[in-house]
C-alpha cells in the first residue's frame, strides 16, 4: 500500500462519522431525516447501482486512457498501475473491515442499524480509497468529490436522487466509448440528481 493511501486510510479513520446525522444540510443535496429513511435508500437497489458503476467508470476511464496513449512506454506504466487494483483491494479489504466492524462502538449507533449499513460504508470507504489510488492518472468521478467531504463532516450519504444509474452504456455506443465520451456520460446522469444524505 502507497503511503498517500496509508495516509488517506488514516484521515478517514479519524472522520467523525455520524456525528452530525439529523442536522440541517444545503439545497444541494436532498435530505433524508431518520436513520430507517438513511436504511431504506442505502440498501436501495438504485443506490447499489449508482456505486457500483462509479466503480466501474474509474476502471473504464483508466482503461481507456491506456488504449489511447501514443507513448507505448507510457501505456505499459498505465497498465502496471492498473494492475495494482485488485492487490489493493485484498489489502484494504481486512483494514477496513476491522474498522467499519468497530465503528459502533465508537459511534454509539445501535449495533443493529451499524450492521445493515456495514458493507454499504465499507464500499464507499474502497472506493474513496481507489479514486485517490488513481487520482494522478484520472479525475476522481465520485467517490472523492461526491462522499468523502459528507463523511468528512460527520453525516452520512446514503442514496440517490434523480435519474437511474444505467448499469451499462448504451449499446449502439459501446464500440465508439473513448475516455472523453464515458466521462461525458457520467457527467451526464450527475447533472439530473442529487445526493441524498442524512
């Protein structure tokens, strides 16, 4: 593990998670005023899919970016960094399941509400892990702009507001699909919602 993912591990570590669940939040996002209301969107179907193609967007964009470089030397170092996914992955994996497992206790919610939200908060915590992995080689989609200042600051996002996440791109697109034309789609679906916090 690179020390800038040690140290981004740690600083989320020490976020003051859920200490301001319940408190007033911009028009920007849409709020949510229970935990059960939090519940209900986190395990929602919508959202699942939302994170799941954020995750996917950061791969294709790396991918892509890779398939498209001139400098073959270039490309290969691409390749190798990319290559380093899954290992880190296996590596945060017990990190944050040690912690996301503990939190409870640290945060005083019910042990019951903890775990119907533990592999939720356990994903977003990898994927904000992941974006800042890549960060040099590509502009974090969502994780890191969208989740990470909300946890930061004690609350939890939790959902989706807006049009369905598509769970592939369009197919009369797909063999056309460049870097620019994924983050373009990306862009796309971001701009017609909002996030839902509580």
């Amino acid at each position: 593990m690179s020390p800038s993912i040690r140290a981004k591990l740690d600083t989320i570590f020490a976020y003051p998670f859920f200490q301001s669940v319940g408190r007033p939040l911009p028009a920007t996002v849409k709020a949510v005023d229970s935990w059960g209301a939090a519940v209900r969107e986190a395990t929602s179907r919508k959202w699942e899919n939302c994170r799941l193609q954020a995750r996917n967007v950061l791969s294709e964009l790396l991918g892509f970016r890779e398939r498209d470089m001139a400098d073959k030397a270039e490309a290969l170092r691409h390749w190798q960094r990319r290559e380093q996914w899954n290992p880190l992955v296996k590596e945060l994996r017990p990190l944050i399941r040690s912690f996301v497992d503990a939190l409870h206790l640290r945060t005083g919610i019910e042990a019951e509400l903890a775990e119907k939200i533990k592999s939720d908060l356990s994903w977003d915590i990898t994927g904000m892990c992941l974006e800042e992995e890549y960060k040099d080689l590509e502009q974090p989609p969502f994780f890191l702009p969208y989740l990470d200042p909300w946890y930061a600051a004690g609350h939890f996002p939790c959902g989706w507001d807006g049009k369905q996440f598509p769970e592939r791109w369009p197919e009369k697109e797909v063999l056309y699909l460049d870097a620019d034309r994924v983050g373009e789609l990306w862009g796309d679906v971001l701009r017609r919602g909002q996030l839902i916090v509580f």
